[in-house]
C-alpha cells in the first residue's frame, strides 16, 4: 500500500529525468540562464572584479616538475626561484614561465630544453641557494647552515612537457559557444596571476598576506591583512575577483612570552609554579606542530616543529646521555654545556623532532618562526578580535581593495606582459535591479495587519503574531543562587514575559509556573527530568517548555541541556542569560516570544496576497540542506547532515532530519531515507503530496557541483519512488553559496542604505555572472555593520522552469520570513535553517565532544587511528520524533 493517495503523477521533462540517471552527469548538463530578469528598479553597482582586457592569443605550454625527495609548495618555490635565477641569461632569457609551487609550470613559448625534458640536481640550506648543473657548482649565497655544520639539502628535479592549452576553447566558452568549462586554460591564466605575488607574500590558498599593519589579538595570536585573488569566467570576458582578507598568525617571539599570553598573564614572570595539567594541555595544544628557532648556540638557528611538551618541568625532565653516562636533567645540562643559568626552569621543555630521540629545548632558548598560520579553532575572544578587524564600511573595503591592485599586481609585471595580458585598473561596474518589497501580514486583529518593511527591517508593534500558540503547561529552571538571582526579580521578569506574548498573540494560560533553582555543575538530566514533572503536576497535561536561565553563556552547560531535552526528553527549551532578567525590556521579552511560539507550533508572519504563488498553486515542498565538518586534521569526529523542509503553504513551519556520516564526507549519505521521512510528515500536514520541490543546497563548492546533483538528485527520485513507485514531482535543485568573495558597493547615495551598503533586493545576475549558467548574486538582508556580502544562488537542475524573475522574486521574498527576526536575513531561510538543525546536532553526542578542548585533544591524540562511523556516533542521540517535526532549534 502506498504512502499517499493517488493522485496525478507530475512526469518531469524526459530531458530532465534521463540526465538524473545519467552515470556522469557533467557541468554542460547544468541548465542554461532563461533569460534575464525585469522586475524591479534598475540601477548600477560597483564590484570587486576588474576586467582581463587581453588574453593570451597563442597556445601556453605546459610542463610538469617533479622533485625528488618530495617537498611543500614553500621549498618548492624557493627551488623555483633558483632555477629561474640561474637561468635568466639562458633558455629563459626569451620567456618567463609560471610556476604554482605544485609542479606545474606554464610558458607562453616552448622552453628550450632537448626531447622538451631538463634534468637537474639542486641544493638548497637554511639560508643557502647552491645549484649544480653540468658546468660545475654555482654558489649563489653563504648561511648559518655552513657554519652549523648541516649539510644543504640536495633535490633532484626534472621539467618534463606534459602538452600544450589550446587558448581558443576559452574564447569559445566566454562567448557562450560551448559549455564546456576549459578548465585548464582558466588554470593557467590563474596561476600566472598569482605566480609574482605568491613568490613574494605569505601564501595561504588563495590569499596572500603581510605583517604589515597587523594587529595582536588576545592569547598570543596576531591578525595579519591580506587579499584574496581568484580569476573568474563571465560573459565575453574574464575577471579577475579581488578581495581583502584577514587569517590569524601566531605571535613571532620568545617562546616564554606566548606561553604566558596562552594563560592569560601579562609576562612570563606572573608564572612562578610548574603548569598544572589543565593549562599544560591548553598549552600543548596550542604548540602542537609549531616551528621554532633556538637562540643558545650563536649562529646556528636551525629550525624545529614541536611535537609535544613535557609533563615535567626543566628541572625534572631527564634524557639518557651518550656513553651509557647515565641521565641528567635538562637544567643542569644546560649550564654545564652553554653555561647558561635558565631562568624559567619551572617551565615544561619543548619535544621536538623525533621523540623517540629525546630532544628536550628548554622554553627560554626558543623562538617563534614568523609566518606560521593559526589553524586551531579561534576561541570567543579571538573570534570577537578578528571581527572588530574585518569589519570594514563599504568605502573602506573598497578603497583597499584598490590598494591590493596596486600591491599584487605592479605595472611592471613581465610575467604579465610576456603572456600578452593586461587587467584593467578600475573596479567594474555592473547591471543591477532593486527587487520590489514584499507585503508581510500579521494577525487580522492587529493594529496594523499589513506592513511593508523598510531597508529590510520592521517591528512588531501593534502588531499579533499571525497564528499564536498554546502555552498551559512550562516550567522555570534557574541554573544560578537564589541569592544572586532572587525568586522576585524571576517573577517580576516573568511577569513581562508573559503580558509581551499575550500582546503578541500568544495564548499563555499558565501564568505562575513553577520555578526550581538548580547547581550549573549538577546532573542537568535529573534538574530537566524535575522540572519537567513539575510542569506535568502544575498544569494536569504534558509538559510544552521549559525556560532556562543561565549564569553565563559557556558552551557546556547550554550544550547539555539542549542534548537532554532534545534527545531524552522530548521537550523544547528556551535558555536567556539572567542578566536579563534583571532588567526586562519589552524589545528582548518580544525577541523571546518569536522564538517560543515557533517552537511550540505558531506562526510569526507570513507573504499573503499569492506573493508566494509558486508555493501556493499546488502542493508544493521547499527543502534546505547543509552540511557541517569537524575541525581540519580531526579524523575522530563525524560531519552532520542536515536537512528541513517546509510543511504549510505559507512556508512559515519547518521539520527537520538530522543524518550523521563520515567526517569531511559533503554528499549527503542518506538523504534519500531523511527526504522520504520529511514527504511523509509534509503529506501528515497538507494532506496532499508536493507536485513541486524546490531544494536549496548549502555548502557546496564549484568543484562538487557535478558530483552532488547527480547523486542527490537521484536521492530525491528514490524517496520519491519509495514512497510511490511512479511518484514524479518536478525537482529544482539550487546551490546556496556565502563563501565567496563577490562585493557591491553603491554607486549614488540614493542607492545604498544607512550603513552605506547596497539596498535590500540588490541582485546581480550579469556582467560577473556565469558565461552560460543559470546563477545569480542576491543581497537580501540590510546592512548592520561593514559590507554586505551577498548570497550567490547557482541552480543546477530544474524541471519547474524558472524565469530569471521568478526564481529571483521567491528567494528574496523567502528572505523576509526567517522566523526569529524582524528583518530580512541574506540566507534563503531553509538554508539558514538547516545550518541551525546541524550546529544543534553537535551537542547531541553525550561525550562531551563539542567543547574545544576536548575535540581538540581528541583529534591530536587519535589522529594515527581514525575510528569508524559506529564508533563516532555511539554517543550520538537522535532527536525526538515529537519535536523534529516543529522548530526546536529556533
């Protein structure tokens, strides 16, 4: 028996259906842009793209380095650039190819070599460049690695021609002529343009930076500004995308001075006892794989990574010295061997190099190498540092963007003019349209039923709640003293909790819950269980909520409490900061009744008059989806899927299915079994079955286009035919990007809003767009502060046909309808809502993974053995069926 009803298959476009069973569906299959939109006002921005004006004419060579012993991208340039040196006056005196540090190297002539093959030794020290060719030895250059004692590093390399990139395939794509990317080509072009700059910056993916101007941060970390480059295709020309950009450097300097600053203390000195275990791990972890210097032996600064620190400090750490001459300790090693007195012996040494070896360096004779990235996690502190740095007005941005120009790429680049192109030195300026402003309705009974928000934002006075919900049976828990919290100023706050959400709409029957206070540091599962029955006593029927008022906003705490009450309980949560309660404003009181009566089943606002006439003509589903990964190089930690989709025409309700999977794996595992759960629970709701889906896919990046809507695509078939064999709604499937680095700025006053940022409704879908592709760029959401990213929409498979207008119009209506916001957001909601249901799903695991200690320490501990998906998610609880099907994690 099927699980809906008979009705009227929709049989999508046989086109259509025989590329989601195609084998390997390629970008070409993605669907064509239909047109370009009308609606709206139309106006022109400036863009962070400036335009190629010349391209290279011939074909460009390609060659292949290979380097034995293999080596990183830093050596490997460094290698690069002595070849080149040495060869300035030879076969490259009439070319100057460009190298990515990877092993490719491209030419715009073919390199001289015989057979198109070189074969060479080089050797490469500290600070040393010696080349060998078959003439002999050249020195270029005498270091400290001499003196040392160290012998230079000797690398054998080979350039071999691999082929020749055929320029005009890419004059043929720009122009629309075949949608077939040459990939290569744009390859090329965009490491000829980043080949000077990454010779002379600090290099870290496609972002180039400098000390210069930075700015320290708290915990030893320092910001350091830099700029993002990226070439990219449009229609009839390419652009190349640049942006500023900021990344977290470690301080350089004495170690004893970051360790001291990792604690929170003002100078090594304030550290006079050993490092209790909490704060040698915290140490530890932020030390692990740092390089230093040492500073005892005069001119022989050679490097070291750290692999650990010792759980002893100087004067207790003893290593086995040669001879079978017994072990001495680290301290007195030291003065007898350099004669130094070490002042921080209390300190933990620094195991570097091999451990089997037993190579302890005491802190104090140890450097920081400068340079080094920061890839741990940022905490709260850092984090709220680096946004104060980043963020930077409209015209601030877009001045020193214009500076990077100047900075990357310098008149006199040769590297440029040798493969005959040239980028034109002003910001582009680009097509743009304002979109029309929806309608939001409110309750009838509302003093003002009907609004149309300004510059993307609204209030709720005189204003109800469309559909308010229920509230009879909640109770109080206060994770806080009654001396610091007191039992009336809770009352009092709760007094002007409950008169905002019976203003607002909401129907709050129980008007004196009962109020228990509770130990933070107690079994929170017994203090919910408790209040939960004390919410059942009070009120006769099942508990619906109950508010939590926390002493602080520490992760652990408000982590067990939502992994309780969402995974063994059944039950939504409300937590707030007490800070608040004791001063109640009405705007915070009126924040917190958005979020509860979604929760509970109502519904804030919604688009009336058939703004949403795509949703409300038939039966019609709108899915979000996200994924979220653990932490770079954590092999122990799962990622989480997670996907929603609306449930009422007004696209105002939302269900949720949570799937967990093998870490850093972006295709969704099971989204067949989690879209074949939420068709059912939408049929329970509408009693009909969608004849539309319309799916927003966040997360995904270019290169996984391709291989995430052929298999999710098919996903959806297969719920669907789960569900019903024949069962045929047409499928549009659209990627959600916020990871790129496309900005508009206002070119009139009129155009832009208080903070100088563009107008809600901005959409961009010429001029930077795809050559061929249906895609666009939409800035939904008023700007708060600095500049406004807008959100890139790139639809890959569509059987309901959109229009440009369309597709465009629904989105940025959608926008308005975020639930727990009285502006509009620059996420389409169930995309946004999606990546709220994952970062939830973290706490779900019951061991404590999602603090940052203990994923950290975790992950540098267990990286040799990755566990299994069973092992990962043993600890993992799933989600109430009784609550996913409302909006818990709003």
């Amino acid at each position: 028996m099927s699980d809906f009803s008979p009705v009227q298959a929709v049989t999508p476009p046989s086109a259509a259906a025989s590329a989601i069973g195609a084998p390997h569906s390629s970008p070409s299959a993605f669907p064509r842009r239909p047109g370009f939109g009308t609606v709206g006002r139309s106006l022109q921005v400036r863009t962070n793209f400036f335009t190629v004006l010349s391209l290279p004419g011939q074909n460009i060579h390609h060659y292949k380095v290979t380097v034995e012993p293999e080596t990183n991208p830093r050596i490997q340039r460094r290698l690069y650039a002595l070849w080149e040196d040495l060869n300035a006056k030879g076969i490259l005196k009439s070319t100057r190819p460009v190298f990515d540090g990877r092993g490719n190297v491209y030419a715009p002539r073919a390199l001289m070599f015989k057979d198109d093959e070189a074969k060479f030794m080089l050797e490469l020290g500290e600070d040393e460049l010696t080349a060998m060719g078959g003439a002999g030895t050249v020195v270029v250059a005498k270091s400290a690695a001499k003196r040392s004692g160290r012998p230079p590093r000797k690398f054998k390399v080979t350039i071999k021609k691999v082929g020749e990139i055929n320029m005009n395939r890419l004059h043929h794509f720009l122009e629309g002529k075949t949608r077939e990317a040459p990939v290569q080509a744009i390859a090329a072009l965009d490491i000829l343009l980043r080949h000077r700059p990454s010779m002379m910056y600090t290099t870290v993916g496609r972002c180039f930076y400098t000390p210069e101007g930075s700015a320290s941060i708290a915990n030893g970390a320092e910001l350091w500004q830099g700029f993002h480059q990226a070439i990219r295709p449009s229609q009839h020309k390419m652009l190349l995308n640049l942006d500023v950009s900021a990344t977290a450097f470690l301080e350089h300097g004495p170690m004893v001075d970051m360790v001291a600053k990792l604690l929170g203390r003002t100078r090594p000195e304030d550290i006079r006892q050993p490092l209790n275990d909490r704060d040698r791990h915290r140490v530890e972890r932020a030390l692990k794989s740092v390089k230093v210097t040492t500073t005892h032996r005069g001119d022989g600064r050679r490097r070291w990574k750290i692999f650990s620190i010792t759980s002893t400090p100087a004067s207790q750490t003893f290593f086995p010295m040669k001879d079978d001459a017994g072990d001495q300790n680290v301290v007195s090693y030291f003065k007898s061997r350099y004669g130094m007195a070490l002042r921080y012996e209390h300190f933990p040494c620094l195991v570097v190099g091999d451990p089997a070896k037993h190579i302890y360096l005491p802190m104090e004779v140890c450097r920081i190498v400068p340079g080094q990235r920061i890839l741990r996690k940022l905490n709260d502190k850092q984090t709220a540092d680096m946004i104060r740095f980043t963020c930077q007005p409209p015209h601030v941005r877009s001045n020193k963007v214009s500076n990077g120009f100047n900075l990357l790429l310098t008149q006199d680049n040769k590297y440029l003019q040798d493969f005959n192109v040239s980028i034109g030195r002003e910001m582009a300026t680009v097509n743009a349209r304002v979109l029309p402003v929806p309608t939001l309705s409110y309750h009838p009974s509302s003093l003002q039923a009907t609004i149309a928000p300004r510059e993307g934002s609204w209030n709720l006075r005189d204003k109800r709640v469309a559909q308010g919900a229920r509230l009879t049976s909640w109770a109080v828990v206060v994770f806080s003293p009654e001396r610091e919290v007191s039992l009336f100023q809770v009352q009092k706050f709760l007094r002007e909790l409950i008169t905002t959400c019976r203003d607002t709409g909401m129907d709050v029957r129980q008007h004196q819950p009962p109020i228990r206070y509770a130990n933070p540091q107690g079994n929170v599962e017994a203090i919910l269980k408790a209040a939960y029955m004390d919410a059942g006593s009070a009120a006769g029927i099942k508990p619906q909520m109950v508010l939590i008022i926390l002493p602080h906003t520490g992760v652990p705490l408000y982590a067990e409490i939502k992994r309780v009450a969402d995974t063994i309980i059944g039950v939504a949560t409300q937590c707030m900061q007490s800070k608040h309660v004791f001063a109640p404003k009405k705007q915070y009181c009126a924040n917190v009744c958005l979020k509860l009566n979604v929760k509970l089943g109502g519904m804030n606002c919604f688009l009336g008059n058939q703004q949403l006439h795509f949703v409300a003509e038939v039966p019609t589903i709108i899915f979000g989806a996200d994924v979220t990964h653990p932490a770079p190089g954590d092999l122990n930690k799962p990622s989480i899927a997670a996907i929603v989709a609306s449930m009422d025409a007004q696209c105002s309700r939302y269900a949720a299915a949570i799937r967990v999977q093998k870490g850093r794996q972006e295709l969704i595992r099971d989204l067949q079994g989690a879209s074949v759960e939420l068709l059912r629970t939408f049929y329970q709701y509408c009693g009909a079955k969608p004849q539309r889906l319309l799916f927003y896919r966040d997360g995904v990046s270019e290169s996984q286009f391709a291989d995430v809507v052929r298999n999710e695509v098919a996903a959806l078939r297969r719920a669907c035919d789960e569900l019903e064999p024949g069962y045929m709604p047409l499928i549009t499937f659209v990627i959600v990007q916020k990871r790129h680095h496309a900005r508009f700025f206002p070119l009139k006053k009129e155009d832009a809003d208080k903070s100088g940022n563009v107008l809600p409704g901005t959409v961009v879908e010429a001029g930077i767009t795809h050559p061929s592709e249906f895609d666009f760029y939409l800035a939904s959401h008023p700007g708060l502060q600095g500049t406004s990213k807008p959100t890139h929409y790139h639809v890959l498979h569509d059987e309901n046909a959109f229009t440009a207008d369309g597709l465009q119009q629904l989105t940025y209506r959608l926008c308005y309808l975020y639930c727990r916001a009285t502006r509009a957001v620059s996420v389409v909601p169930p995309a946004y809502y999606a990546h709220l249901v994952a970062a939830r799903a973290r706490y779900h695991f019951g061991d404590e993974s999602w603090t940052e200690g203990s994923a950290e320490r975790s992950s540098w501990q267990n990286t040799a053995t990755a566990m299994s998906l069973a092992e990962m998610t043993v600890n993992f609880g799933s989600v109430k069926e009784e609550l996913s099907k409302v909006m818990y994690y709003m």
